[in-house]
C-alpha cells in the first residue's frame, strides 16, 4: 500500500523500535510508498510512513533493499555533504562516511552484514539516522 509522508517532525524525532516478523506488512509499504516517490526519493525509513520501526529499504538504481534492524558497525573517510529528505523542506549540512559496514536482516529476516561505500553508503546513513531520531 502506499502510505502518506509523515512530517510530523516530532513523531520523527522518536527512537525506532526493533521490527520482528509481524512487521512484515510495513516491508512491502514501505517498498510500495518508495516506487510511488521513485522521481523524489532514493530511501525510506518506516517511520517516514508514520511506523516507529527499524526498517529502512533504499534503491541502488534497478535493485531495491531492505534492512531490518540495521546497525552499522564500522565506518570509514568522514566528509562534510548536504542532503534533502522527503519529510522535510530544504537541504540541510550533515557529516557522512564514504564506507560503512551494516549488521541487518534482509526481508526475510535472515541476518546479513554487509560492506557499502559511496552514495549508497549515504542513503543508508541518512535512513539509519531516521531509526535513531535523527533528523538532519
């Protein structure tokens, strides 16, 4: 289903909750809600659909990936960037990191780690900082 944007800054400024298998439904939204915003927007984050769970997905182009519960777990070569986000107005300054490592669990909530870099390692940062409250 395609879900409305939350801009409720203060519903987005919570702390995300860890998803579990009954959290599957929020996946399949979330993949829903980001093909519809595909001209606009290159990740989620459930909260971004008014749902406190740890659940982010992003696009690398044809391929669309989800992570429950991620967790980066080391991260490399900090720069300064702006960013834009759907549920919010303008571009804001926030430092990222061009490499990362994230522990997560796929959508069939089989444990990964994975090693991204580059404008995909962005996204991720961007959408994990929503799960912690983070709104840049």
């Amino acid at each position: 289903m395609i879900c409305e944007i939350c801009r409720d800054v203060k519903f987005l400024k919570r702390k995300s909750l860890p998803a579990t298998e009954q959290d599957a439904e929020v996946i399949q939204n979330l993949r829903d809600t980001l093909r519809a915003n595909r001209e606009r927007c290159v990740g989620m984050a459930a909260n971004m659909i008014g749902v406190n769970k740890r659940i982010i997905i992003f696009s690398t182009g044809i391929l669309e990936i989800v992570m429950v519960n991620p967790k980066i777990t080391a991260k490399s070569d900090a720069f300064q960037t702006t960013e834009s986000c759907l549920s919010l107005t303008g571009e804001r300054r926030c430092r990222r990191y061009r490499t990362i490592t994230v522990a997560y669990q796929d959508s069939h909530f089989q444990k990964k780690t994975g090693d991204f870099s580059g404008f995909t390692a962005q996204i991720i940062q961007h959408e994990c900082d929503h799960l912690e409250g983070i709104i840049i």
